[in-house]
C-alpha cells in the first residue's frame, strides 16, 4: 500500500472515498439480502422436489408391488433422451432454469406385458423428471451460496476495512494538518517578536 501523504489533497480524495463507499455499502447489503431471500427460496425448492422424489417412490410401492417379479423386462423402458437448460438471472445471478425435458419410452407389446407397466412407465417417467428437477435446484443452491459468500465478503470490505481505514486516514490528516497549522501560527508569532524586537533595537 502505498504511504499515505498527509495534505490537503490527500485529505479530500480520501473524504471523496469514504463517500463513494458509504454510498455504496447500502446497495451491496441490499443485494446480499436479496441474495439470501432467493438462497432461502432455492432451498426450499430443493426439499420440496426431494419430497416429490420420495412420493414417487412410495408410489411406486404401493401401486406396483408386483415390480419384484422377476418375469418382467422393464430395463430401458423409461430413459431421460435428452434435456435443456436456459439461463435466469436472478437477483443479477445467472441460474440454471429447466427448459425443456424429453424423456422416451421404450415401445413395448400391450398384449406381451402387464397391464401394470403402463403405470410403471408413467410413473418412471414422473421420476425421471423429478430427479432431474432436484439436480437442477441443488445446483442453484449451490450457485447461490457461492454468490453470497462472495456478496459477503465485499459487504465485510467496505464494512472492516475500506471505510475505517478511510475514516483513519482522514482523522490522521486531519490532525497532522491541524498541528502543521499551530506549528505556522507559533511560528509566525515568533517571527512577529523577532521584528518587533528588530525594530525597537
């Protein structure tokens, strides 16, 4: 850091400073705050599509238990074929948003299987997109905690560091150019004497 001169140009770049951060750290608390709301928002998300998850699951228990059978082929009958991701921002913060989900299921002989794998298929394929949606919402959470961290960190900036040191700077330059101050005036007062003598002798 370079060494803070003590002048009157210094005195005023460093109260135009403390202004511009004083100004700033309003909206950058605001943000955080925004931020957390939507961090808040995000986990709720999370905990409800984890909840839909489970559900499904429980369904698929109770509606199909006959999915024990080992006479019935239904590997590959549900598969994720594809998915979009569109980018939100969000409080200024680019999130992953679900655009578009293509889940395929395998074509399959009506007479050949169950009457109980088109339930099983609608069902995987509800799971399917839940899992995805859940993936989707944690990576939010966790673009969303990175973000704040950072928004906190430049909270703590301006709050711990950039505005008390402004605030010391200014009152050490305030005091240095208060004594450089007397210093002149005691030395004009002594310099008055010395003519004043001067003359009377």
């Amino acid at each position: 850091m370079a060494r803070l001169q003590l002048n009157k140009s210094s005195l005023a770049r460093q109260q135009t400073q403390l202004k511009s951060y004083e100004r700033f750290l309003p909206s950058l608390d605001l943000k955080r705050q925004q931020l957390m709301a939507e961090r808040a928002k995000a986990r709720e998300d999370v905990q409800r599509l984890q909840q839909e998850v489970h559900d499904l699951a429980q369904q698929v228990g109770e509606k199909l238990p006959m999915l024990a059978q080992q006479g019935v082929d239904l590997d590959g009958l549900v598969q994720l074929k594809d998915y979009k991701l569109k980018e939100a921002n969000v409080v200024g913060v680019k999130m992953p948003d679900l655009d578009r989900i293509e889940v395929a299921v395998r074509p399959y002989s009506l007479l050949a299987k169950p009457h109980w794998v088109d339930t099983a298929a609608s069902l995987l394929h509800d799971m399917i997109e839940a899992r995805l949606r859940v993936k989707v919402a944690e990576e939010r959470v966790r673009i969303f905690d990175k973000a704040v961290a950072t928004i906190t960190q430049r909270v703590n900036l301006f709050e711990k560091v950039l505005i008390p040191r402004a605030k010391a700077n200014i009152k050490k330059i305030r005091i240095y150019l208060s004594d450089e101050q007397m210093q002149a005036v005691v030395r004009s007062k002594i310099s008055k004497r010395k003519h004043a003598q001067e003359a009377l002798s």
